[in-house]
C-alpha cells in the first residue's frame, strides 16, 4: 500500500475533533464516513492507504474500522508528500 490524498467532501461532524467525509466511490456512488479532523486538510483532502487490485484502485480511510477499504476513483487519488499524517 501506498500513502495518498484522496478528494472528498468533507463537513462538519457532530463533534469539534471529527468530520462527515464524503467518498465518490469507482461507481459513483457516494458513502460517508465520520474522520477524525487530524487526517483532513484544510482543501478536503484526507489522508489514505491506496492499493490497486484487478484494475480497481481501493482507498483505505482512517475510520474507527481500522481495515475499511473502499473502492475509489482514481482520478480522486493523489500522491503524497512528507506532509501527510498517516493513518
């Protein structure tokens, strides 16, 4: 796996520390996620796990389920730098 930005949308959570992220799965679906804000940039980034299998690019997300992968769009996948808070 890899580090990455993956591009959500992101909202306010129910809590100060943590946010409703929005993911844009390979299918177009949508599912949602509360985060905790540390992962968050301030652009709506959040700090993921990438990997590719069979041609479909999974993102797994810092959510309490520490193993969630989703399936993504790759297009919504960037490269990190040392910046990134890992997961």
């Amino acid at each position: 796996m890899r580090k990455a930005w993956l591009v959500c949308k992101v909202e306010p959570g129910m809590f100060s520390t943590e946010r409703i992220v929005r993911v844009t799965q390979r299918t177009g679906s949508i599912t949602s996620f509360f985060i905790d804000k540390r992962f968050i940039r301030e652009d709506g980034r959040v700090a993921v796990e990438v990997f590719e299998r069979e041609g479909v690019t999974w993102a797994c997300l810092p959510t309490d389920h520490p193993y969630h992968p989703e399936p993504v769009r790759a297009e919504d996948v960037e490269p990190c730098n040392d910046e990134l808070v890992c997961p």
